[in-house]
C-alpha cells in the first residue's frame, strides 16, 4: 500500500470523528462569542476586554480562531 493510499483510507476512517470534533469546536466558539456579547462593561473590564473589543470578537465567524 503506498503512502497516499495509507492517507485517504486514514481520512476516511477518521473523517467522521474530525467533523464532529470540528463541528463541536465551532458551536463552542459561537456560544462563547454570543455570551462575550452579552456581557456588560464592568464585567468585560474584570476579563481584560473592551466593548470594541467583545463586539469585533462577537462579529468573527465561528470558523475563525
């Protein structure tokens, strides 16, 4: 079996698992940004955030780190 074959039976197999696992991040990150949105001024001062900082965070889309 050569490399290449070795790899896409491995991304097969794995295929699943990698997009939950992806899936999974993404509605973490979308949550966290949506709670960070909600968050007023004193709370984001007690985190080390601005409001201009929370609203550019809130507006990334969930598929950027």
């Amino acid at each position: 079996m050569t490399k290449q074959m070795k790899n896409a039976y491995s991304l097969l197999r794995n295929g699943p698992h990698r997009f939950a696992d992806t899936f999974s991040l993404w509605r973490e990150r979308s949550a966290g940004r949506r709670r960070l949105a909600t968050l007023n001024d004193r709370m984001l001062a007690d985190v080390g955030f601005s409001r201009a900082d929370a609203e550019r965070i809130a507006r990334t889309p969930f598929w950027k780190p």
